[in-house]
C-alpha cells in the first residue's frame, strides 16, 4: 500500500470518527466532495443562483411572452426566459396584417419540453387559447359581442368571433324566418353566445335575443311614466353620471347635475355602487329606450329656501367654487352659485382670463347685478364694489395736460401706458418722435419705464385714450421751408448707406434727408463715399408727407424739358388767318434739373410697372389654361377617331 492511499484512508477514518454521534440533517457532506475545491465550490453556488433567479419554470400548455431575437431562413427564434430558445416558422404568422421584426415581444404556448432541453412552442396555437378564452368570458358575463358573417350553410350562417369560427342558425337570425342568407354576408352583426361544446369546440351565436330583450324593454318603458318616484340599485358611476338599474333589466341614466344641488367634481362624492337609492323619473324617450332620472328633485330646491336673502343690489360673501378662462362660479349659498364675468372682475381693461384674478376657495364679498329665479342664474360683480376710476375723468386728465405714465405692454401699432391703477391708454409709434420712423416701442422703452407724455384724444364712451410723446416739443417740419428752399445748397454729411441711397444730416436741423444713388454722383464720375461732407441741392420738401429730397449732382447738371405746343381744330377751321402765337400762360419755358424730372417720372412710372405685370400674369394663366384644354380635345378627337376606324374594321 503507497503512502498516497495510506494518508487518504487515515483521514477517512478520523472524519468518520468526528461524525459517529451526529444525525444525519446535520451531517456535513461537503467533507466526502474530494474531487471539487472550496473556490469550485463557491462558483458553482453563485451558477445555482442565478439559474433559480433568473430562469422561468417552464411549464406545459402555458402562454408566455417571449422576444424575437433572430430571423433565420423560414423561422423565428424567440427567447422565453428559458436556458433554451424556441423555434417559430414564418407560415405562423401568415393572418398577421405585419411580418414579425427583431425585438418584437408576442405570446406563445410551450407544446412540449424534450428530453435534451428543447422547446417546442406555438404562436397560432396561443392566439386561439386567448381567444377562446375571451369567448368564455363574454358567454359567462352574457355580454353583447359584434361578429362578421363570411359564408352562408344549408341552415344558417358562419361567423367570425375573435378569430373562430362559430355558427349562426337561421331560426336566430331574424324574428321572423329567413329565406335569403346571402344577404348577411359580408356584413357586421352583433349579438350573444348562446352554447358553448368545450369538446368539439363549437360556438353558438344568436342575434334574435337582442331583438326580443329590446322588445321587452320597449314594454317596461312604454309602462314607465314622468315624474314616477322608484327604487334602484347603482350599477355603475362615470364622469358625467351614474347609471341606476330601474329593474327589468332597463338601467336608467342620473347626470352629475342631476345628482345634487351642490357642486360635485365625481358622482363617487355622493354615490358608491350597490347603494339602494330612491329616485324621479326626469324624461322618457321610447324609440331609443332611454330613461333619464334625477335625485336631487326629491330634495328642497335651494333657490326657493334663499330666495328672500337673494336680491338684486345686495352685497354678500361667496366662495369661488369654478374658474374658467370666461368668469368664475361663486357659491353664496349651498347648492346656489351665480357667474362673475371676467369684465365684472376689475376695472382693469387688459384682463384676459380670470385665472390670472381668481382662485378656488377665495373668498370675498360679491354684488348681486341680475337675477333670475325661474332659470336659477344669477350674474354677480366684483368691481362695482370700488368706484370706477374713469368717472369725471374729463377733468382728472383734460386734452393736451402733461403727465407721467408706466410701460404696461407692447403692441404691433404702439406702447400701452396706465396713468393709474385702471386707467390706460396707447401711445402710438407714429407719436413717439418727429425725425425717427420707429417701428416698435421695444426698441426705445421697456416694461415699468416712466414716460412724460401729453393727452392727444380721450373717448369716455369706449373708455380710450391716446398719448403722445413727440408733442412735447416743437415740430421742426414747420420751419424746414423757410431755411432749406428749392433749389438752394447746403452742406451736409451723409450718415447712414442703403441699397437705393442714403441719408443726409445738416447742421441747420435735426431732420436728416434722402438722396437716391443716382444723385450722388460726383462731376468726375465718382460717387460719395460714406461720413464724406459735400454740398447738397435741395430737391423736394413736403411738410405734409414729410417727405426731403437732396442731390448732389445736380448743382452741375442741368435739364430742359421739350414742351408741346396744343392747338385747337375749331380754331383752325374757323379762322383762314395764320395759327396765332400762344400765350404766356399755355407756354413756359423753365428751366428744369435733369435728375429731378427723372426721379418724378420714374416714381408715377413705378405703379403703371406693377399693373402691367399683373395684367401680364393673368394674360399668361389664361394662355396656359387654353393649352391644356386645346391638348385634352385633341387627344380625345384622336381617341374618337380610333374608336371609328375598329368599329369600320
């Protein structure tokens, strides 16, 4: 015996001694597992796990959901969760509007586990599960189901119910017999199960059983009377209501505001479902066999019990209960509420929305402006609690007083300016200044800025009012004519370059002035260069339009104008003698620039320019439209002619 086996058999021995009085439950076999190590051990503990953890225990005729994880050739591999993947093939998925994709998650039933750990599932075998399953339910529920009709038998008709096929008799079609059964299919019907064969897997439908419980119902109904007091039980509770089960299977409609006489947000607030509950009859419509009912008819009308507190001018305390962007709804008395419209919330003009007013819960004291007991409406006021500021406003801010007002807004035409708490009015941009043209007053002003301005126009009636800020000083168009006359020169420096000319300021005014590019043209041939100074012939200058017109190349260049001479036929005719001079006022010979009698006739030029073009596009669609209705009938004459000449043959 080697010294190898002697060592292993010893210590066989002295553990088999160590254990002699320990029971078998404690008995620690870790010790016998010679072949593996402690860290082997450790791992394959780990492995166990997260095999427990992580692997489903998979089980036959059960539906799982799995992920496609590959397409390969003809089928489909799907993981399950299980140590093993399973195999699909494609002709599965053949009734599917859309092919399967990577990633895809569908249900499949596990057929069968083989002996090496393979799968075999089903996708077509799992969708009639569930859908049997659906069938079951509905049939136990006794639910109305919507089934197709795709083919007609000897005795009735195949219809399509969650993807399987079930029949429909011809006894169960219609009240009475049914001689064509082509007419139904093709067509959509509903209708309840009425048998089910779990071993044959056989399903039978009927659509007379809804005819026969509508008739039924219409008898229970035509039974029923207005203003009836019945007992129910609530069946179900909604947003807008609760339905209650009148009896005779007929399951009557309460509206939310039929409910109670107070505000509620859920029917769930005042009802709960089973509750036994006594109710009114409100309206009856036979031909759709529908009932209307109402529970807070059979309590006090509030309206009635308040209607000595509520009268028209008196102030109160309410509670916001609804704000909408139109008012808000103020409860003054349980079960009564009345509208403050959003004019009625604050002498504030601007005031878009009453969420930006009001809260819910606020309380306050309210004005009663209308009332009417029979509609039970009732219109309320905030504002008339204060006095309107725009009362005597004629002397609080006469025509042409000077004041300090505060940016509120912004507008497309101008600033909007408050004077006082309710109290605006706008400052047109065209008021702003008298040399800039301004085109918004974001580029000069900003919200909370004090503006000095002047009152220009003030209308009591549309509460407005017009500012001006440019009035506050002098117009310096009125004087421009007498230091800057036509035809007289000056020196000025040009500020600013555009695309069609440029603008020229003069020390003399503050008004700076336009010249084209064609008038900027030196005596050699070059024009002026941006902040050069030169001298500057004036033009044109309309205070009215305020319109100022310079040119500097027209100092050197001169134009005179042909001037026609018009004669009258009548004279000519009548009298023999030689054509007479004419007279000093028909004509005058003045002496014109050339570049300022281009620019008149070039700017009455421009608006004959945009006519004719238009004229020209119109000219052209209609041409184009010719066209197309000269193609068409040839091609149709041609067509006529081919018809003629196979008909000949």
């Amino acid at each position: 015996m080697s010294n190898k086996n002697k060592k292993i058999s010893s210590s066989l021995e002295d553990i088999m001694n160590l254990n002699k009085n320990v029971k078998l439950s404690d008995f620690d076999w870790s010790y016998y597992e010679v072949s593996f190590s402690k860290k082997e051990i450790k791992k394959r503990k780990k492995l166990e796990k997260l095999y427990t953890e992580n692997l489903q225990r998979i089980e036959e005729f059960y539906i799982y959901k799995g992920k496609i994880i590959k397409l390969i050739d003809r089928n489909v591999i799907l993981d399950i969760g299980f140590k093993a993947e399973g195999l699909i093939p494609f002709n599965e998925f053949r009734e599917n509007k859309k092919f399967p994709k990577i990633n895809d998650i569908i249900e499949v039933i596990v057929e069968k586990l083989d002996y090496k750990g393979k799968l075999i599932i089903s996708y077509n075998k799992a969708k009639k599960l569930k859908s049997w399953e659906r069938i079951q339910n509905s049939w136990k529920k006794n639910e109305i189901i919507i089934f197709f009709v795709t083919a007609r038998t000897k005795g009735g008709l195949i219809v399509v119910l969650f993807g399987i096929e079930c029949f429909l008799p011809g006894s169960q079609i219609e009240k009475k017999p049914v001689k064509d059964f082509d007419y139904y299919v093709g067509q959509t019907m509903e209708g309840k199960i009425v048998k089910i064969n779990n071993k044959t897997k056989n399903v039978v439908v009927s659509h007379k059983i809804l005819l026969e419980k509508d008739l039924e119902k219409k008898k229970l109904i035509s039974q029923l009377e207005k203003g009836q007091i019945l007992i129910g039980i609530v069946k179900n509770l909604t947003n807008y209501g609760s339905f209650i089960d009148v009896g005779g299977g007929i399951d009557g409609l309460c509206h939310i505001t039929d409910i109670s006489w107070e505000r509620i947000d859920h029917p769930s607030e005042k009802l709960e479902v089973g509750q036994i509950i006594n109710f009114v009859i409100l309206s009856i419509d036979q031909i759709k066999n529908r009932v209307q009912l109402g529970l807070k008819q059979l309590q006090t009308n509030p309206w009635i019990h308040f209607e000595k507190k509520l009268k028209k001018g008196k102030v109160l305390i309410g509670t916001v209960s609804v704000v909408t962007d139109y008012g808000a709804f103020v409860e003054l008395f349980p079960g009564v509420e009345g509208l403050v419209h959003v004019s009625e919330m604050s002498w504030h003009q601007q005031l878009k929305s009453a969420k930006n007013f009001v809260k819910i819960g606020e309380k306050g004291k309210i004005l009663i402006l209308n009332l009417e007991h029979s509609a039970q409406k009732m219109s309320l006021s905030m504002k008339r609690l204060s006095p309107d500021p725009w009362e005597n406003i004629e002397n609080k801010y006469p025509l042409g007083t000077r004041n300090i007002g505060t940016v509120k807004s912004f507008t497309n035409c101008g600033v909007r300016l408050e004077l006082e708490p309710g109290i605006e009015g706008l400052l047109y941009n065209s008021d702003i200044s008298w040399t800039e043209k301004i085109k918004s007053g974001l580029d000069i002003y900003k919200k909370g800025d004090l503006v000095q301005l002047i009152v220009l126009g003030l209308d009591v009636m549309t509460r407005k009012l017009n500012f001006g800020c440019k009035q506050l000083t002098k117009n310096p168009w009125e004087n421009l004519e007498q230091i800057f006359t036509i035809g007289s020169i000056h020196i000025g420096k040009i500020i600013k370059f555009f695309s069609k000319g440029v603008i020229v300021k003069f020390n003399e005014t503050t008004i700076c002035a336009f010249a084209p590019l064609g008038f900027l043209i030196k005596k050699s041939g070059i024009l002026l260069k941006p902040s050069e100074e030169a001298e500057f012939k004036i033009i044109e200058l309309e205070k009215n339009y305020q319109r100022f017109f310079v040119s500097h190349s027209s100092i050197f260049t001169k134009y005179v104008p042909k001037i026609k001479i018009k004669i009258k036929k009548e004279k000519e005719k009548s009298s023999p003698s030689p054509s007479p001079s004419p007279s000093p006022f028909e004509l005058e010979e003045e002496e014109e620039d050339e570049n300022l009698f281009f620019f008149k006739k070039n700017r009455k030029n421009k608006n004959k320019n945009k006519k004719l073009k238009l004229k020209l596009k119109l000219k052209l669609s209609k041409r184009a439209k010719r066209a197309k209705k000269n193609k068409k009938n040839k091609k149709n004459k041609k067509k006529k002619k081919n018809k003629r000449i196979k008909f000949i043959l």
